[in-house]
C-alpha cells in the first residue's frame, strides 16, 4: 500500500476538533497523513521531522495560536500553505491573518470549506513554487548566457543595422585594447581598414537584407595601439527578435594563425625555388667553377703589365657575381651546406666593423652595444657574417638622408607567451643580434614581404630582393628565427635570435693570404669528377703547385684505377664531387677506406643532398669545399686536409 500523498499539520489544542477537521479532510476525497500540535516547540519540531505540505492552525490555540505558528513557517518554511482554521473570526482579524501570510481562514462553524480551501492553497502554493523555480532557472540561464558572453575568449558585438556597436562584450579589451566606452556607439567602418571597407560593408548590407541570415566576415581592424589584427567573425541578423533586435558579430583575433599561413606560404615558396635552385645550382656551378679557375690560369700566365689582364678581371668578378646569386638562392630555400662552429657574436662584430663602416658611408653614425656576457651559438661563421652583412646594408638603403645603426647584442630567455605569439618558435634561452635603423620604416604590407625571394622595394637596378630573403634561410637553418619591428617614419628593427649553447667558442680563423710555398705539396691526389672542363681546370691548379693527380670521371673508374695500380699508386687524399651518376662521392669514398684505411677524403660540390648533411649541417669529421672556388681556396683546403689527418668516416 503506497504512503498517503499529502501530510497535514494541525495546530490545535482539542482533539476533538483536529479530527473533525481530519475527518472532513477525508471526506473531501484527500488522501492525507496528520499530526497535531500545540505548542511553538512541537510546531518548529514538526516542521522538519514530519515536513509538512500544508498546515491548519487554530487562531486560538492557549500560548501558542495562528498568528504564532504564521510567523514561524515566514521565517522556516515561507513557501508552506497554512490556512486559518477557528471558531469565529471577524473580518478585520481574518484580513490580518491573510496579509500575514495566511493562504486562507476557514470557520469551523463551515468545515464543507475545508477541502476546496486545502486544495486552493496547494494549487497556489505550486504555482507559485513553478513560478520561482522557474525565475530561478531563469536567472541561472542569464548567468550562464552572460558568463559565457562576457568569459568567452572570442568577442560578441551587436550592431544596429547602419553599422553602430551598440553593445561590446568585455573581450573587446583584451582583442582590440579599448575599453567599451571607447568601442560601443561608434560605427563598426570606423575600425576596418580602408582596403577593407568596402567588401565589410557589401557584407553588411547582404545580411540586413535577409534575416535570420548568417555570413562569415574577415577584415583587418585597428587596435588601440595602432597595429592591425586580422579578425574573423560571423555575422547573424536577428533584428527581427525583439530580445536582441541587432546583429550578433561572434569574432576573434586570427593573426597569429594567419601569420603562421603566411610563413607557410613563403616555406613553399622557398622550397619550391629550392628545388629549382638545387635544380641548376649543380650544374652552374661546375660551369662557374670551370670559368673561375681558368680566368685564375689565364691571369697568372699574364704579366702585371699584360692590357688583357683587366679583361680577364672582368670575367673573374661576373663570374663571382653569378656565384655570389647562386648562393644567394641556396641560402633562402636553405639548402647550402652549413659548417658549424661555436661562435660568439661579439668576436665577430669587431672582425666586420671595419667593412661595416665603409659600406655605410660617412653620413650614417654607427654603433655597436654588445653583452660582456654573451652566450655562445652554434653556427656556421661565414653565414652568420653574411646575414650582419645584409641587415647592415638594408638599414642604410633605408637612410637615403644619413641616420643611425646600431647593432647589439644580448641574451634573452623566449618564453611560452612569446612563443604563443610568434607560432614558428620554442621557448628556450636564445642570444638575439639586433640592427636597427632610424630610416624610413615599413608599413605592414611591405613588412609581410620582406622575406619573400625577389621581393625589393628598391628602384630598378639597386637591388635584388635576395638579401633579406638570405638572411631568413641562413637563419632559418641555423635553428634560429628573424622578426622585423618596424612602423613607417619610425625606422625597423631586425631582431635574431639564434639557440644559446654552453660549449665554448672555437677559435675564429682568419685565413689571409697564403704565400705559393704554403700552397705547394707533393702529395698524390685522387681527383674525381664528372664534369670534363672542372675536372681539367682542377687538375691543372693541383699539378701547377706540385701535386701529382690520378683522375676519374666517375667512381667506378676511380675504384678500377685503383685496383688496377694497387699497391704502385699511394694516394693521399681523394678529392671527389659529391653528386654523381651511378655512385655518389660519400659512397666512393666509403670503398676506398675500406681499402686504404689511412686516405684523407675532400669533398666538393656546388649543392649537396643528404649524402655528407644531415639537417643541412656537414656531418662532423668531414671536410667540404664549396664550388665554385678560388685556387687559392682549393690549395688551401688540400694543405689543411693532409695536414691535419682528417680521414672519411667509418
């Protein structure tokens, strides 16, 4: 048998009464289960031991009464029905009663009331619990509705349809900078910018047309700061909804993903110019390497005095310049060859600054601030050279009129916000090289260019668009990465920041000029190369400074001029390209250890695989000459090679 649905608490101090009251309950078809009280304590006790739905209470109970047990359940109980049940009460009492909170008074004189009133009371008292519990459910959905309006790490905008912000959630501060004062009640146009407008308002104007419609949006808006991020929102007209009566603008900040697009773009850029760098590079430079070396012949059989020696100058310094463009296309689709060192910035400034200076005129004041305590990076000198180089001539192509560059160095620690910042880099300690000008600035289209490959805002004929595009792939190799600060008017800054390491600085060479003795060997070379005009033109500068030189087009032949004369032909060293047909050089060179446990290995070419790299840096225990060369380049080589005992790996 279920329990009854419906507890009653009576207030009353005769029985006889409570069960007449009881007894009409029943009668009245309600299901009920009692209990009776008369004092304050047993009410209050009452209330949370029997937990009541509703509650009869006699206005006359000796010590105790109506009005009493009213103010207990205002104070415990305030959504509990309780009716007034007594013998007789005029009409001032009884509307005090029900402005006290009675749910209403019955006359036990009229009991036949009872039951209508109980259910009465009960049916408000629910009403009025939806009610509540509706309000309340309410209110929590307006709480959720605005913690996530105004938590939400994306912006909410409404706008009138002209345009007008008329409400900005609090992200507004942290995306755009203003404080809601400064963004509602302008119009929206006020903060795109101009190239974008017009496309912002054909947007506008299609959705207002159509409503409940929705459109995506993307323009560049104004910060407070002055700078432009790349926004991307959805646009919702509900200005038929009279709860909103605007369009909803649900935005964010998308410029670091569009940064990262940008880097993406310029990466497939610069491979696929690689790949038709390396294309050619091989070749061009064996063709260079063959120009070179025999312009270097031809001017060391012309005297001093010979007129054609200027015309055979001329044809050295094209064919520098076409080697200096080929190196250039290697270093920004990063796929020269890197010999690393540990080096220190500051030993290397003071080396330039002499070049530094007269590359930049009288007219630009230049100054250096380096760290006494600058950590050391791992790096390929030569490049690192390259890339101060660079930076230092486009600052004083920017200051036409004279300025001031600076160039500083520094240790900084990159951490998980500015990597957040700038997607391409790892937090970590890293030593920055920073050159700044006072020049004419960029703005933030050119700045998103700069690194392209080609790309020059110099007239004709006064640039290439390859020196920052160099800079950005010898750094990129290096493991490093380059971010321009720059505002038109306000001069740029050029920051490096290159991976700090604890080893300490190998020693920097200077290698000069050598005299024709330190030049000269004995030695016997094994020269192998597969193109005819650079394998003829080296072995005439190795035979010219007293080598003798076994060549081979290829590696097999070099392995079968081996076997055929082994044990009467010791060779030395084996100077060998790379890339080859049928055999590569790090392959040969492997064989002939094998056989000759104690020959020394130089390889050369003019672009490299993965054959003697790895990551774009020579593998340790290597040694590489880069084509083209100089003779005096080679000759050296060799004569550090032999010497040192260098040999091919295992």
């Amino acid at each position: 048998m279920s329990p009854p649905s419906l507890r009653v608490l009576v207030v009353e101090d005769r029985a006889e009464d409570a069960e007449l009251s009881v007894r009409e309950l029943h009668r009245a078809e309600l299901d009920c289960e009692t209990r009776r009280v008369d004092t304050a304590e047993a009410f209050r006790r009452a209330l949370t031991d029997f937990a009541p739905d509703i509650v009869l209470a006699d206005y006359t109970v000796p010590g105790f009464g109506g009005m009493a047990a009213l103010e207990i359940v205002r104070r415990a109980a305030p959504a509990l029905p309780l009716i007034i049940v007594t013998g007789s009460l005029d009409e001032e009492t009884a509307a005090e009663c029900i402005k006290a909170g009675a749910a209403d008074y019955v006359l036990k004189t009229n009991l036949l009331r009872l039951g209508p009133a109980v259910r009465a009371a009960l049916a408000l008292a629910k009403s009025r619990s939806d009610k509540q519990a509706a309000e309340a459910a309410l209110r929590v959905s307006e709480r959720r509705f605005r913690a996530l309006v105004e938590e939400s790490w994306d912006g909410v905008a409404l706008l009138a349809a002209d345009g007008t912000i008329v409400y900005g959630s609090p992200a507004t501060s942290r995306l755009l900078g203003y404080d809601l004062a400064e963004f509602v009640g302008h119009n929206a146009m006020e903060f795109i910018h101009s190239d974008d407008r017009a496309a912002v308002l054909l947007r506008l104007e299609e959705v207002t047309a159509r409503p409940r419609s929705r459109l995506h949006v993307a323009a560049r808006v104004r910060h407070k700061n002055g700078t432009w991020r790349h926004l991307e929102g959805v646009w919702t007209n509900l200005l038929d909804d009279p709860s909103v009566a605007a369009i909803v603008n649900n935005y964010r900040d998308v410029t670091d993903r569009r940064l990262l697009e940008e880097q993406i773009v310029l990466s497939q850029k610069m491979e696929a110019i690689g790949r038709l760098a390396g294309g050619v590079a091989h070749d061009f430079n064996n063709i260079l390497t063959a120009i070179g070396g025999y312009s270097d012949l031809l001017m060391s059989d012309l005297a001093e005095d010979d007129p054609r020696r200027r015309d055979v100058e001329e044809i050295h310094q094209a064919t520098q310049r076409a080697a200096s463009l080929t190196q250039q296309l290697l270093a920004f689709s990063r796929r020269q060859v890197l010999q690393p060192k540990v080096i220190n910035f500051n030993a290397l400034i003071p080396d330039l600054e002499k070049m530094l200076r007269r590359l930049i005129g009288e007219d630009i004041l230049f100054a250096t601030v380096l760290h006494p305590r600058l950590g050391n990076v791992r790096a390929d000198p030569g490049k690192l050279e390259q890339v101060i180089v660079n930076l230092a001539v486009n600052a004083r192509d920017a200051m036409p009129k004279g300025g001031r560059l600076t160039i500083e160095t520094r240790n900084v620690e990159l951490d998980e916000s500015y990597a957040a910042e700038h997607p391409s880099v790892k937090p970590g300690r890293y030593v920055m090289l920073t050159v700044t000008d006072t020049g004419v600035g960029m703005d933030e289209d050119t700045k998103a260019r700069i690194f392209e490959p080609f790309f020059t805002t110099k007239t004709r004929g006064k640039g290439t668009g390859l020196g920052l595009a160099t800079v950005y792939g010898i750094v990129q190799q290096t493991g490093g990465h380059i971010w321009p600060y720059s505002e038109p008017g306000r001069g740029t800054t050029m920051r490096v920041y290159l991976p700090r390491v604890d080893d300490p600085a190998d020693p920097i060479e200077h290698p000069g000029e050598l005299g024709p003795e330190v030049l000269h060997g004995s030695e016997t070379i094994l020269l192998v190369e597969d193109e005819a005009p650079v394998r003829a033109v080296t072995r005439q500068l190795l035979e010219r400074n007293g080598y003798t030189v076994l060549e081979a087009a290829d590696g097999p032949a070099a392995l079968a001029l081996v076997d055929g004369g082994r044990g009467h032909l010791p060779v030395d060293l084996l100077l060998t390209d790379v890339i080859m047909p049928g055999m590569s050089g790090r392959e040969l060179a492997n064989q002939l250890k094998a056989r000759w446990p104690t020959i020394r290995v130089l390889f050369m070419s003019g672009y490299t695989d993965d054959a003697v790299v790895r990551h774009g840096m020579l593998e340790p225990g290597l040694a590489y000459l880069e084509k083209p060369f100089r003779p005096a380049a080679l000759l050296r080589k060799v004569r550090e090679v032999v010497q040192s005992g260098r040999r091919a790996p295992e």
